[in-house]
C-alpha cells in the first residue's frame, strides 16, 4: 500500500446522525473521513450489577467498513471536536498502534 495515494474527506455534519449514517454508506472510495460535530448519543443499555435498568452507553455512529479512530480525552465530559474513521482496507497499516501519527485533540 502506497500512503501517498490515501484519499481523505472531511465534513462538518452539525451533530446529525442520519448524515454521518449517510456519509460512512456512501464514502467508502476513501480511506480516511474526518467527521466534525459528530452526534454523541444514547445507544443501548448494558446489564449492570448496580442498576437494575442497566448502564447507557453513549457514543457515535458504527458501520461495518469503517474503524472509528479517536483518543479517550482525560475529562470524561469533553467529547472530541472530530472524529477519524478508518477504511477497514487500511487494517494492514495498524493505524491503532499508530497514535502518534493522528495525536491531536482536532483530528482524533
């Protein structure tokens, strides 16, 4: 794999599911998306020894083809401004090995 001919797309989506649902189906001819604004929401509830109702899980949007890339911020409260999704293409590169490549608060 050549890493001059990774193709990057960025887009501000505002905190709008359906259009990073969107764009993660429609993007796949890239290799690298960047998602700016991206919606953090409830997901699911997990089974918990201490809430009968079980704990949330908030997080982004999933999809099959894309490796959601981002660092855990030291202040639980403070979500990063953009996230990176990965092309499953790119796994061989180990991106996630890799954190010194994309270590910003704005690109991760």
């Amino acid at each position: 794999m050549n890493l001059k001919n990774l193709c990057s797309f960025s887009q501000n989506i505002h905190k709008n599911r359906l259009l990073t649902e969107i764009i993660l189906e429609n993007k796949k001819e890239f290799d690298i998306l960047f998602i700016q604004e991206l919606p953090w929401s409830f997901i699911q509830n997990i089974p918990s020894l201490s809430n009968k109702e079980g704990n949330k899980i908030i997080g982004i949007s999933n999809h099959p083809i894309w490796i959601i890339f981002f660092i855990q911020l030291s202040n639980a409260n403070k979500h990063p401004r953009v996230i990176t999704y990965i092309n499953t293409r790119l796994i061989q590169l180990c991106f996630a090995l890799r954190r010194d490549i994309l270590n910003h608060r704005d690109i991760n």
